[in-house]
C-alpha cells in the first residue's frame, strides 16, 4: 500500500487529506485519530502550494516490532523543490509565519502526529516526514 498525490493547485490538498483519512482508515485507525491525521496532511499539504508552489505528497502503510508484535502505523511525506526553511526551530513555534497565516500548521502537525522530521535545503526544497502509530 502506497499512494503518491502530485500538488499543484488547492484541489490536491483536499485529496492529499482525503487520501490520509482514507488509508489510516484502511490501516485500522479510530476515527478520530483518522481526522488527526487528516488535518496534518492537509496542513503540510496547503504549505508546498503556499511556499514552495508545487511538490508532492507520498503515503505509505509502515510497520514497527514492539514487545507485543507488529505495530502498523502510517507515514506521510510532503516534498518540494521550494526555497527550504532558514530555521526550523522557528517554523515549529506556535504563531510563527512568513505568510498570511496562523502559524499554526507546522506545530499543530507535530502534536497530531507521533513522529514529525523536517529535513530541508535553501537550494533542494523541503521533505516532511511524519508518522502516526496504531495502539
Ligand atoms: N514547504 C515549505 N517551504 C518553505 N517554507 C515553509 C514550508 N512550509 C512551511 N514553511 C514556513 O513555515 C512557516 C510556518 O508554517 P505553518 O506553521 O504552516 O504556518 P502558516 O502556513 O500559517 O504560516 C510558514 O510561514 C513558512 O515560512
Ligand atoms: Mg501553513
């Protein structure tokens, strides 16, 4: 199970959510934290359109060993070629924005999921990795 969702214009981020709240659904996730994951992938999805323009969003069922057995999670990853974040330390405070925003994005993605990794370069783009894990 993977899934890539090319995004270029505001209709791809409604289905970049869509696509999330569908899978973690198919993986077996409550619906609540089906939403969650929803809204963290809308989020991540709405700033490649903001800030860098175009990119892509890939989806991806994963798998852990933990002392009970296998743990099945999901893993979302938003990539662009845009102009990268300076400090990524500041882009994770609540209220921060370069945009006409809430800065609330970026942070609010974090707590709604269990692992968010930001990797970025001024001259390559932006690459979000983020997972959520099933109980
Ligand atoms: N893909 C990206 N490329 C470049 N900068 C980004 C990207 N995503 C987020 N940012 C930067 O991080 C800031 C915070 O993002 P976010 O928390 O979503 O708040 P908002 O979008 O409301 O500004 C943005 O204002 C922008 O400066
Ligand atoms: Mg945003």
């Amino acid at each position: 199970m993977a899934e890539i969702i090319r995004v270029f214009n505001e209709i791809h981020a409604v289905i970049a959510g869509r696509t999330a709240h569908r899978l973690a659904q198919q993986i077996g996730f409550p619906l609540g934290e089906c939403t969650a994951i929803h809204i963290a992938t809308l989020e991540v999805t709405r700033n490649i359109l903001e800030y860098a323009g175009h990119g892509q969003v890939l989806f991806e069922q994963v798998e852990r060993q933990d002392v009970l057995g296998i743990q099945l999670g999901i893993e979302i990853q938003a990539i662009d070629n845009g102009p990268g974040i300076p400090d990524l330390e500041a882009v994770l405070q609540d209220g921060f924005s370069t945009g006409k925003g809430l800065g609330k994005g970026l942070p609010g993605a974090k707590r709604l999921m269990d692992d968010f990794e930001i990797t970025s370069d001024m001259d390559k783009g932006t690459s979000i990795t983020m997972r959520k894990w099933k109980l």
